[in-house]
C-alpha cells in the first residue's frame, strides 16, 4: 500500500479551525497567564519568606533580651555583699531578721528599676535563722530533689541556666536559677531563682507578622515553647524532628541565640504554604477571572466564525452525499453573497440540471428495464420449453399403465419419475418453490439417470429439516444435476455419485452440489466463470447461466455463487441465498 505523502491540504476544516484556535489562541494565552501567574506566586513568597525570617528572628532577639535582662539582675544580686551577707548571717532573733529585710532585701526591691518582663524573685538558702517569706524560702528536701536543683548544683560553672518553669498546668515561663557563691561568708547554700512574666513570653512568640507556629528548640532540638497549643510540649519532651517529619510546611531557623546560658538554643518557625499564599489567593482568583475572560471572549467569537460556515458547509456536503443515493434535494438557504453562499447557489442550479437530464432519459431507462426484463423471462422459457408439451404427459402416463398391466414394474416406477416431472411442468408459472418441491423434481430426474446408468450412479440427498419450506427459485438447482450426470458421471469408467446437501447458516439456505466425475481443468473452470458475467450473449451452458442470471435478477448482490472443479476429482458448486419461506 503506498503511503500518502502528509499535506496540510488532507486535514479537515474543522480540524484546522480547531489548530488555529489551539495554537493561536488558547496555547498563548494560557501560558501567558500561567507564566504571570508563577511569576507572582513566586514573587510573593519569597516576600513572605523573607518577612516570616525577619519576624522569627525579632521572636529570638526579644526573647534573647528578656533573657539577658534576667540574667543581668542575676548578676547583680551575685555581687551583691549586702544580699549575700543577709542570706547567710545567724540572727539571735526574729526582730533582728525583720531589720536586715527592711534594710537589705526590701531596699534592693525599691532601689531596682521596675521590669515588667519580670514575674518573681525568689531566694533559697539553707539558714535555719530566717523567716521564709516575702521572697525567701528554705532549701526544703522537696525542692532538693527537683530537676533544677540538681542541675545549678550539678554544674560546675558560676554562670546561670534557664530552665523552663510551670506557673500553673496551663501556664508555662522560664526561669533564671543562679547559685550565689561569690561570697562564702558562713558556708550557706544560696540560690536565686528569677521567674519571667508569661504574658511577655507569649506576647513574643505570637508575634502577628508571622504566619505560622513557632518552637523554641534546647541545645537537643527539644521543644521548650511553641505557640502551637495542641501539640502537648509542656507535659511531655518532645523532638523537634518528631513533628517536622509529618507536617508538610516550609521550615524557618532564625540565627542561634548567642548567649552562654543558651548555648546552641535556637527559635524555629513552620509555616504551611497554604498560609503563605493566602494573600496570594486572592491575586490569583482575579488572574483566573482574567484568563477566563481572555479565552471565553476569543472562543465565543471563533465559534461564530465558525458555525457562520462550516455548518453551512457541512450542509452542502450532506446534500452531495444525497445525490449518491439519487436523491436531488436543494439546500433551503438564503442567497447569501459570501464564497459559502455562492457555493450554495451554485450547488442548487446543479441539482435543478440534474433533475431535467433526469427527466429526459427516465422514459428511455424504464423501456430499457422493461426490455430487460422481457429477455430474462424469454431465457426461463426456453429452459422450460425443453420439457413442457403438455400431451407428452399424457402419453407417459398411458405408457405407465400399460406397464404396470404386464407387470414391468422397473420401467412403470421409471415413467412415473418422468410423469412426475412433467407434472411438475404445469406449475412452472410460479417462479418460487419450495426445497422440498425442488428435491423431489431433482429425486425424479436421478431416478430416471439411476435406471440409464445402472449401478454406475449413485446418490446421496441430506437436507436440514429447517430448510424443507425455504422458498427457492424454480429449478435453481435441477440444471447442475443434470450437468453432473451427463456431463460428469457419464464419462466415467468406474461409479460416480452425486451429493446435495442444503442447510441453513445464519440467514443464509446454503445448497450445495458435489460430484466426484471427470471434472474440468482449471482453465476451463475460469473460462466457464468469465462467460457467467456476459449477461448478453448466452451462449453454451445455457442451463447453468440461466440459473445464475435468474438468482443474480432475484437477490442482486445478496446471493453467493461458487464453482471449484479440478480435472479427475469432480466439480463443487455452492449457492448461498438468502433465507426466505412463504410467509415473507
């Protein structure tokens, strides 16, 4: 098969109009919009990510501060003397406690600037001598065995550590401790203990700026303080990398914080892209609202364009196709004076042509119909002629009697077959039969073969019972076997047989007629093929193309016939037609 060279020219109109959309219009500006829309996504949030750092890194400087300011009071109550030498002094009495508070430790309170990032001080000294109160409290063997305890004691540096505190179940700070150690004045242990304000603590990690949860991270990358209130941190310890591991957010580290007594600390931010493109959203919405309306207005138009001719072609294309089938039908449309509207008009001044050549040789096609039809019957005639005088039926008939009076009965049975075909001559004013009529003329004929070639011919007939009432043309298959057993069995030296067997496949009355005599050579075989088609000269054969002339008049091309022979095996015809009884 030769492969057609592409050409631009074979493709459809409405295939290139739809291209020239495609790529003209919705390609453009769909990547135009995607572009712009990328673009800003981008944009803003590298905006976002960029205020979300500088928002996490206020948190971690503010804390950081509040931090050092805590230390710094830490500090100053660590190189206090006085402070030192009230905590640790004997008092002899009550009063004279009540004197060195008044003077030292109330003092310290009035003389120190006020910060309100500061919650509580508190101080805790193992001096039996002095009243617990009013900030002062006894190292008890409780607070001995606490975890901050252990640890300022543990440690082995005089600089303080933070450690996150409990106000309450729900209220979490973080506190300063300090042991106080500079002076040893009477071998007292003397520890500072300085609370931040938890509102200050919240008030710097819910910072508005940044839109997303932040984690306070201890030198293990434990959470310390997150603003995220369900998470459960101040009940148990929980792994930063635990919970980063399964939200699908963007992480933000801020610069660790610098300080000593936080050594490797850092504030962590997550934040969702989700939140970060909020704003962004909203942009979006309004390119989307653009591109639609970018593409919609383009789209509405094309198709306008579109349905003003390609529906009008469509039409005119219908109507050619119509004119296949002989049906002459003008295109009801307006005289329009586009290229289409022409088109139209001169498609309608053609069919309106076509209709008188029409009209001039309809007579001449149906007298040659008609003369057609005249011929085909004249050949069925002259194959009826052949076996038709009316008085020969008569006379087999008398014959036939007389036989049986002196008792030959071979010869009675054989007239009788005769008479019965004969008979049969009276009824070929019908041009239908039934299978069953047509095998008991074939039965008549081989009977009458049987009793000229003795022995030497046998047959067989086999007939689905369903095929008995189909309905034939007459002697349709009569001609073939009497071809086969003259023409085929005859010349035979040794038996011939001849088979006939008629079935039904599908819709189809398969009839098939088989003979093992001398056969034909191949090119005999198509040289009896190629006269078949020469419907005006009839030539030898007469029976065998009258037949299919007759089937070709009945079923036009809805009948199958088949003819295979090979010299000195026998000849195969096969007739397939379509199922028909009575009734249809």
């Amino acid at each position: 098969m030769k492969k057609t060279k592409f050409s631009f020219h074979n493709v459809r109109l409405s295939k290139k109009l739809l291209i020239m959309y495609i790529f003209s219009v919705l390609i453009p500006i769909v990547l135009t919009n995607i572009i712009f829309y990328t673009v800003t996504i981008n944009n803003v949030k590298q905006q976002q990510m960029h205020d979300s750092e500088l928002a996490l890194n206020r948190i971690s400087n503010d804390f950081g501060k509040i931090i050092d300011d805590a230390v710094g009071i830490s500090s100053s109550l660590y190189t206090n003397t006085n402070i030192n030498l009230f905590l640790e002094k004997e008092y002899p009495s009550d009063a004279e406690y009540v004197d060195d508070y008044d003077t030292y430790l109330r003092t310290f309170n009035q003389s120190s600037p006020i910060n309100p990032s500061i919650n509580s001080i508190r101080f805790y000294t193992d001096n039996p001598t002095i009243i617990y109160s009013g900030g002062v409290y006894p190292l008890t063997e409780e607070i001995k065995k606490s975890n901050w305890y252990r640890q300022i004691m543990g440690s082995s540096i005089t600089s303080p550590i933070v450690l996150r505190s409990s106000i309450d179940n729900q209220t979490s700070t973080f506190s300063i401790i300090r042991k106080l150690d500079y002076f040893n004045f009477n071998n007292k242990q003397k520890i500072v203990k300085i609370e931040i304000n938890p509102a200050t603590i919240e008030n710097i990690f819910n910072n508005v700026t940044f839109k997303g949860d932040v984690y306070l991270l201890n030198e293990k990358g434990e959470i310390e303080y997150s603003t995220k209130k369900d998470l459960g941190w101040r009940k148990k310890v929980i792994p930063f990398r635990q919970i980063s591991n399964k939200n699908n957010a963007d992480i933000l580290d801020s610069t660790y914080l610098n300080q000593s007594y936080l050594l490797n600390w850092k504030v962590v931010g997550t934040v969702s892209e989700k939140k970060m493109l909020n704003t962004v959203n909203k942009s979006g919405r309004f390119i989307l609202y653009l591109a639609f309306i970018n593409i919609i207005i383009p789209t509405i138009i094309i198709i306008l364009i579109n349905r003003s001719f390609l529906r009008r072609l469509q039409r005119i294309f219908r109507h050619v196709k119509k004119m296949g089938d002989q049906n002459f039908e003008r295109i009801p449309d307006p005289e329009y004076t586009d290229e289409i509207g022409t088109l139209t008009s001169e498609f309608n001044r053609m069919v309106r042509k076509i209709e008188e050549l029409i009209q001039d040789v309809f007579m001449a096609n149906i007298q040659k119909q008609e003369m057609e039809i005249k011929r085909n019957r004249a050949q069925l005639s002259a194959l009826q002629s052949q076996i038709n005088p009316h008085f020969l039926f008569n006379a087999l008939e008398t014959i036939r009697m007389r036989s049986l009076m002196k008792e030959e009965i071979e010869t009675a049975k054989i007239i009788h077959n005769m008479a019965k075909i004969f008979r049969n001559s009276l009824t070929w004013g019908k041009d239908m039969v039934t299978v069953r009529e047509e095998i008991n003329l074939i039965v008549s004929f081989l009977e009458i073969q049987k009793y000229r070639f003795g022995d030497k011919l046998e047959y067989e007939i086999h007939i689905d019972h369903d095929a008995d009432e189909c309905i034939i043309p007459n002697m349709a298959l009569q001609p073939f076997i009497e071809n086969a057993s003259i023409h085929a069995i005859e010349p035979l030296k040794e038996n011939g047989k001849i088979e006939v067997h008629i079935s039904i496949d599908d819709d189809l009355l398969v009839c098939k007629v088989m003979d093992n005599g001398v056969g034909m050579s191949e090119s005999k075989t198509q040289q009896l093929i190629k006269e078949l088609e020469k419907e005006n000269d009839m030539g030898k054969s007469v029976g065998i193309k009258n037949v299919y002339y007759r089937l070709k008049l009945y079923y036009q091309d809805q009948f199958h016939f088949q003819l295979d022979s090979k010299e000195g095996e026998g000849t195969v015809i096969i007739i397939k037609i379509p199922k028909q009884t009575r009734g249809i």
